[in-house]
C-alpha cells in the first residue's frame, strides 16, 4: 500500500474512533465501593450503632449522594443541596497485637483509617450527619467527588 494512503487510512480510523467516543454518553454517576457507613444508633434505644457494608455514590443528574448497601438497600440519600459540610479524618492506631501475634517488624507501623462526615439538613431542616468509613484505595477519588457534586470544600484534619 502507498505511504499516503496509509497515513491517510489511519487519520480517518482515528478521527472516527474519537467521534465515536464523544458521542458516548459520559456516565453522571459516580459509584465507589468498600466503604462502610456507621450507622448510628436511634435515640432511646440500648445498642450500640452498626457498621453496613456497601457503596457510596454520587449522582449528577439527581443531584444525591446514596449510600447503598451490600445487598442492594439505600441507607441513605442526601440532596447535595442540603449538605453544609464535609469533613474528612484519618486516624492511626499502632499494631500491637499483630506485631507480637505475627511479626515484630510490625510493632513499628501504624494502621490507618479514612473516614467522611457529611453534615447536613433533613427536609425538616434539622442538623444530621452521616460518617463513612472509606476504603485507602478510593479515599481520595470519594473526596473530590463529594467536593464536585456538593460545592462545599471538605475540612482536612489528619492524625499524625
């Protein structure tokens, strides 16, 4: 084949591959999974709150942010409109029993976890918060998505 029919053959594969690309629809909802929303306890009762396992996500054309669990039930859903704040906290904690139980070069490292309260108005106008264990692979993704969708800057605070 000619030299320019080739070059010629490979602009027109590849504007078609990028006009084909464009015209996808871009998805408006942003799911992240493993993480963990801590449930807290009603007022009056005895127990302690529980911890549900699930996804956090979310959605542009709904402007919301749901929380849905494992087996497919929301445990939540904010209006992004209602959302005043956003903070974000990671904690550390040694790792004593692991390093005696495991391995002693573990006694010197630190577990650290990532959690984001959101707090917000319910449709009465009362104050809530909802707090999200996030997982360490997505923490960072799940804070600028909740930054874009709410428009509330997160408050950083982190434990050395």
């Amino acid at each position: 084949m000619n030299r320019t029919v080739r070059k010629l053959l490979n602009r027109s594969l590849l504007l078609g591959v990028l006009s084909f690309a464009a015209a996808l629809p871009v998805s408006a909802q942003t799911k992240f999974d493993h993480a963990e929303y801590l449930k807290s306890a009603q007022p009056g009762e005895k127990k302690k709150g529980e911890t549900v396992q699930g996804s956090v996500s979310f959605e542009a054309e709904n402007k919301v942010i749901r929380f849905l669990s494992k087996d497919g039930a929301p445990e939540f859903t904010i209006a992004a409109g209602s959302v005043k704040g956003l903070h974000y906290e990671r904690t550390s904690r040694p790792r004593y029993a692991e390093g005696l139980l495991i391995a002693w070069p573990l006694l010197f490292t630190k577990s650290k976890k990532h959690f984001l309260t959101i707090q917000y108005a319910d449709a009465a106008g009362t104050g809530q918060f909802a707090i999200i264990h996030m997982d360490k692979n997505n923490y960072q993704q799940i804070l600028a998505a909740a930054e874009a969708q709410t428009g509330v800057k997160v408050d950083r605070s982190e434990e050395k």
